[in-house]
C-alpha cells in the first residue's frame, strides 16, 4: 500500500506578527517554499483581511501550499500538499516555519488517498 500524497499540517506559534499580515511577503514565501522543495508553480490566490490577517494559496502541478494568518495572536496554519516522489515537503515546511521566526511550531503529517502500489500515479 501507498499514497498518493502527503499532507503536512503546519501549527506555528508565537510567529513575527509583522510578516503574518504582510501579503506580499507571505506570497513571497510560499512561492520561495515551492520551488525549494522541487514544486512547479502554476497558480496562487491571496487575500489581505481587514484589519489584519491573511489567507493564500500557491497552487503546484503537485497540489498546494496554503497559510491563514492571525497576527493578532502570532498564529499561522500551513498546509503543504504534494504528491508524487520528486517533490520534498519538508523542505517547504522548514523554509516556512523558519521565514515566520515561529519560537513553537508542530507538523502533523497526514498520507492521502491509500492505494495499492500498481495505483500510485500523479497528474504532472
């Protein structure tokens, strides 16, 4: 049995509360995180909250990298989805965590979609 893709679930805490509500930083970021984890960038989408926060997505051939910002509260939820076996996730999770100066973080890592190995293809 294997998986399709790997889920990693960001919890980072006690982040700079600066770059948490700026956007072009934030895209910069997540940008920057895919490509260091050998990702192909095909799409992104972010949005600024009034009056502070931020969500966005890099959408990948592989899936997507995505983050949800309080400021307020120093808080970020990342995913990291991929599939496929070129692609690092950790890498992208390390850039991430690191570019916020989270001082407390926690990745859950979740496989997705279980398969027989004769099954295992990602669309690329």
């Amino acid at each position: 049995m294997n998986a399709l893709g790997r889920h990693l679930l960001l919890e980072l805490k006690n982040c700079n509360q600066e770059v948490l509500n700026d956007l072009d930083f934030l895209r910069d970021c997540l940008n920057e995180a895919a490509v260091q984890c050998g990702a192909t960038v095909v799409g992104q989408s972010f949005y600024h909250f009034s009056p502070y926060g931020v969500s966005g997505v890099v959408n990948i051939a592989e899936s997507h990298i995505s983050i949800h910002t309080w400021p307020e509260h120093g808080y970020a939820a990342v995913d990291v989805f991929t599939c496929g076996d070129d692609v690092e996730p950790e890498k992208a999770a390390r850039l991430i965590i690191e570019s916020l100066e989270a001082k407390s973080h926690s990745i859950i890592e979740l496989r997705r979609g279980i398969v027989e190995e004769s099954q295992v293809r990602c669309a690329k």
